[in-house]
C-alpha cells in the first residue's frame, strides 16, 4: 500500500494550537477526552464535530494533530477544493489519524463527496482514525451522496458552540496567563466589548498588545490597551 501523497498545499498546523491551550467549559470535557483517546489510538474510529466558526474546531482539530504527532495529518478542505480530490486523499489511510476540517466547504461536489466515501471506507479497513469538522450535523449537511451522509454520522458527534462575551474575556484572559502575561478582568472586558466578536480576531489583538506591552515594559492596563490599538 502506498502512504499520503505530498499535500499539494503546504499545510502547517498553529503552535499554540493544543488541548491544554483550550479553555473548555465542563460540559466538554468528555469530548477533549474523546479526542486524547482518539489521537493516541485508543479511541473512536470516527469523531464528528460541528458548529459555527469561532467555536473552536479547528483548534481542536491541530490539537488532535499535535497530540497524535506524525502519525496524523490536517486538511482543512476549504482550502482544497481547488485541487483533485485524489491528489489530497490518497493514501491517507495509512496515517493513525486524520482530521479533516471544514468538510462542508468540498461537499456538493460529486468528485470530492466520492472520494471522502472512498476515504471512510478504506480508513475503516486500515484502522486509521477520522476526526471531521463542519458547520451542520451530518443530517442537516447539503450534499447529494447519501451513503456519505451516514458514514460522516458513524461515530460520536459533538456540537460546539461559541461562547458569549464572558466566555471570551475569560478565554483572553487564559491565553494571556499561559503566555506570562497579567489580564485583569476589567480590561479583558473592556477589550471584548471593543473589539470584533471574533475569537481569532481576539486573539490576533492579544498577539499585539502582548508584544507592544514587552517593547514598553508596562503591563496591560485600559489607558495601554487604548494607546496601543487606537481607542
């Protein structure tokens, strides 16, 4: 059997893309202990996660990478519905994992939905895991095969959803402390109710204000923060 084909994209997963840099509500830990399980290969066969963006999957998805090392590969198909669906896929089922992410971005397309039918079938066949991501549940997915539909539905499936802007102040705040950082509530909340509700784009201004507060030796404050981004 042949292993993965050289990805036609250069696909690198986030540094700071990991499960212990996930603030995750009670309520999900059976799921971060589903993925564990799954990326070290004592888990699920297939994992199925949806919602809308900003809540977290692709996150969890390069963490499930990280975790399972070089045994695994990420594909966000968004990204690759330009190319052939066999230059993507092929051999991937020799990998202990793959996370396909994004997965509604190729699907309507009847080379791309055959050939992930082809994938669950051969990745059943070979043990090799399946983590997938999407914005719907596999019901509500638009597509036109239906035998896909049921193998995106064959194991466990979890929805994420966003949180509100508490969840978010605190995910900054999190985030700031893992990197040595000191974010006062009132000034995380402060930068929430500013900014774009985007946790990316969040996360894009802690990147900033984390560098411009170690090029100015003071810490974050709501007179910094102002300075800084411009309020």
């Amino acid at each position: 059997m042949t292993g993965p084909r050289q990805l036609p994209l250069q696909v690198r997963l986030r540094d700071e893309a990991t499960v212990d840099n996930f603030l995750a509500r009670p309520a999900l830990q059976p799921l971060l202990g589903a993925l564990r399980a799954q990326a070290t290969g004592s888990g699920e066969a297939v994992i199925y996660l949806h919602g809308p963006a900003g809540a977290g999957k692709s996150h969890l998805l390069q963490a499930s990478c990280h975790l399972a090392g070089g045994a695994a590969q990420y594909l966000p198909l968004a990204q690759l519905d330009g190319y052939a669906p066999q230059d993507v896929l092929q051999g991937m089922e020799a990998l202990r994992l793959v996370c396909l992410d994004d997965i509604h971005g190729v699907l309507g397309r009847e080379d791309w939905e055959l050939a992930l039918f082809d994938l669950y079938n051969r990745a059943r066949e070979r043990g090799c895991a399946l983590l997938v991501a999407a914005e719907a549940a596999p019901r509500a997915l638009s597509l036109g095969l239906e035998d896909l539909r049921s193998r995106l539905a064959w194991g466990s499936v979890f929805q994420l959803q966003p949180g509100g802007d508490e969840d978010k102040a605190a995910i900054l705040r999190f985030r700031a402390a893992r990197r040595g950082l000191v974010l006062g509530a009132e000034v995380a909340n402060y930068i929430v109710v500013r900014a774009a509700r985007d946790l990316d784009a969040l996360l894009a201004l802690l990147d900033e204000l984390d560098h411009a507060s170690l090029v100015a030796k003071r810490p974050l404050s709501i007179p910094f923060v102002k300075q800084v981004l411009g309020w």
